[in-house]
C-alpha cells in the first residue's frame, strides 16, 4: 500500500496525526477487501441459509469501510465533525460484523481471518477517533 | 428508480416504515450523483481555486450517500444501531455540502441544485431516523 | 433524480449528446439499486442456495452500474477511450444479471424487477456507447 | 493486506491463479487509495487549475480500480467474460491515469507516487488478463 507514502506528498497541513491516519486507512481497505471476499466465501458454503445475516454484516461493513477510507484519504477543507461520525459508524460495522463472525470462525477460515481484519479495523479506527475527540 | 417496488418484493418483514424507507434511498442515490457532478462542475469553473472545499465536501457526501443508500437496502438481518449510526454520519455529510453549495448558489447553478438535493437528502434522512429511534 | 438539472449547469461543453447521458446516468442508479435490493432479497429466500450465482451477479453489476455511473457524471477533461471501455464492461454485468434474473423472474418478483433494471439500464448504455462510436 | 490469505479460505473452486489473482486485487486496492489521494492533493496545489485533467482522470481511476477490485474478489458463479471486461476497462483507466500523473511526477511528488501505482496495477491486470485469455 502506499497510504503512508502518500500523507507523506500532501502539500498542505494535515490536522490527524499521520501514522494513526494511515494505520486507519490501511485497516480500513484491507477489511473492506476481506469482507467483500468472506461474504462470496459464505456464498459458497454448503450451509449458506445459515449465514445469511453474515454475509449481509459483511456487504455492509465492505461498504463503510470504503467510504470511510475514502474519507480519510482526503485533507482539503478538513471537518472533524464530519470525521469523527464517519468513524464512529464505521467503528459500529467493524463491530457487528466482528462479531458475527467470530460465531462462525472455528467452522470457516474465511470468517476467522475477516474477523481479524474487523478488529483491527475497529482498533485502528477507535484510536484515530480518540485523538481527535 | 425502481426503490419502492423493490421494498414491495422484499420476501421476508421490514422493521422500518416502507415509505420513508424508499424515499430515503432515493434521497440518497439522487444525492450522490448530484454530488458527484458538483464536484466535477466546480472543478471546471474559471475560480476552482476558491471550491476546493466545496470539491471535497462533495465527495465526502457523494461517497457518505452512495454507502447509506445500499447499507438501506438491505433488509436481512436488519441491526438498529448500524442503520442509525450510518443515517447520522450520512446527514452530518449532507449538512456540511449542502453549507458549503449554498454559499456559491448565487453564482453557480450547479452548486444550487446541489444544495438543494443535499438538503432533501437531509430531511428525508432525518424523518427515517426520527422513525426509529 | 437531479442527473439532467445538472448536467445542464456543467459550466463548459459536454461531447456527449445531454439526454442519451442523463438516460443513461439515471438508469444506471436505478440499476445499481435494484441489484444491490435483489441480491439482498435473494438472500432472504428460503432456496438461497439456488441462487448464489444470481446473488453474485447482483453484486458485480451493482460495483459496475455504481462506478460507471460516476465516471459518467465527469465531463472535465472527458476522454472517449475510457468511457466507451465503461460503458462496455457495464453492459456486459447488465447482460449478465438480467439473463439470471430473468430465469427467476416467473418465482421471484424482485428477480422480475430487477431484470427490468437491468435491460433497461443495458440499453441507455448501449444507446449512449453506438452515440460515441 | 489479507488478500491472499482470504483467497485460500475460499471454500470452492477458483478458476483463476491464485498468486496473479491477489496481486491484482492489491495492485487495485492500493492505486483506488493513491488516486483518491492524489486528487485531494492536487485540489490544495496553488496550480490547482492545471490539474484539472489529473483530477478527473484519479478519480475515475479510484471509481474503476475499487469496482474491479470487488468484483475480483468474488469467486462463486465466475464469469470469465465479465472478468475479462472490467479488467480492460480498468487497465485503460490506470493507463490514462498514469500518463496524466507522470506529466507532473517531477513536480508532484504525490504525482509521481500515484503513477507508480497506476503502473504496478495496469501491469498486474494486464498479467491476469492474459492468464484468462
């Protein structure tokens, strides 16, 4: 990734701390990768019926997590308000879709290895919060 | 938009009121698009230099609106809080862009519609919220 | 929607013919939507199972209509090559997803729906796609 | 990045090599991030006015590469033909992308960084189309 290469180019002031920035923006592409892919991988599974509220915690999260990266990887016309809720709605995709699935993680890798990538996203993204707050 | 029909397909219950539903999401839709085409009518405007927040703020929304429109899609396994706190970060995006386009409504068309599509956006955002909480 | 007030207040010339654009921008949201609402409503069916390959072209033509939407609301430093392979790959997830929605549309009403979307959506990018060749 | 490691969790099949796969889908997180940074640092360049062109042309690069990134990352109902499409679509929008940025690349350092990894990601789905083809 190149994240914190390029904080590093911004030709102007940056108001978050850098490295708490980009550790937040890398966990946030890479959780919004790894629940796209685990909820094609719970598709798949012989017991999809099961995992139907896994798959739709995932398509959710994917889809926070890039908006939210997105976000951060702009520094023109900062708004922390506008920071601060965006991670915090984030923060609750992470969370819901950790949780569901860790249920699932000693039956499916897939779900293991995602909810590793939902809480360090949520970490990542709880301490970017905390130094703005 | 094909919003309100889809909801009336939907096989299973929704927890939220189908009218206000539909009509947020294509608040939503209709919002990022405008957004999206603010920010790349600005950016050909003679004074871009004096838009660059207005640019930014139009992507954030364009970006907030688009992920808020699809987490209401979906309806399986339905998580209060996610809704709500997505419903929050998305009208705090739409408040600051539909600020920042009414301040150049006066001279730029674009920038009025937007606004105006923003603060629709807001409202009918805020009445599903009102619903829930 | 907005699409074609704004288009009209793009402050410099568009190449592409204004209507077959908004046309084609609009079907293109509505598409995004119905897809990302039927792949949500496929999942919430009983035979979910018998439909993993539906929901994953909902899904792919939801990114494409979404992301090709976007590149067709710029007209700043508009370039035909770019827009003519969007275009392309666009109807290629349209085609795609309405040709499987289609085969449920008789037992699933959203499948019926969102075919609709879908040829629609295949033929205002097809139309605006012969404009530019 | 948990690319790879999602990749073998997969729970069926997949049709294309693994190895070429996750760097694709790399490659396109990683340029969806630069591009989405590199406009915003170009929107706060005093010449921001002549870099009207590089702006439209990163954002449409962040649009294609996350939408090709997502679809990459399915695997279940694989359609070589849809694949296929959106990875020229996206090589065309890396390739534009990286000309435009590597004309400024000596006097934007983000510039420069940007064009490497339009560069990287044109090669790396240039590799897996040709693996399909």
């Amino acid at each position: 990734m190149k994240t914190a290469a390029m904080i590093q180019t911004y030709p102007a002031d940056i108001t978050l701390d850098r490295e708490l920035l980009a550790r937040a923006i890398d966990a946030l592409i890479t959780c919004s990768q790894a629940c796209t892919a685990c909820a094609d991988a719970c598709l798949s599974e012989e017991m999809v019926a099961d995992l139907r509220t896994c798959i739709r915690t995932n398509l959710d999260c994917a889809d926070s997590c890039g908006a939210t990266a997105r976000i951060l990887s702009r520094h023109t016309g900062y708004d922390a308000d506008l920071t601060r809720a965006h991670l915090e709605a984030c923060i609750a995709a992470c969370r819901a879709c950790g949780d569901q699935c860790e249920q699932h993680a000693g039956m499916h890798e897939h779900c293991r290895v995602c909810a590793e990538a939902c809480r360090s996203c949520e970490e990542a993204c709880g301490e970017l919060l905390t130094s703005i707050a």
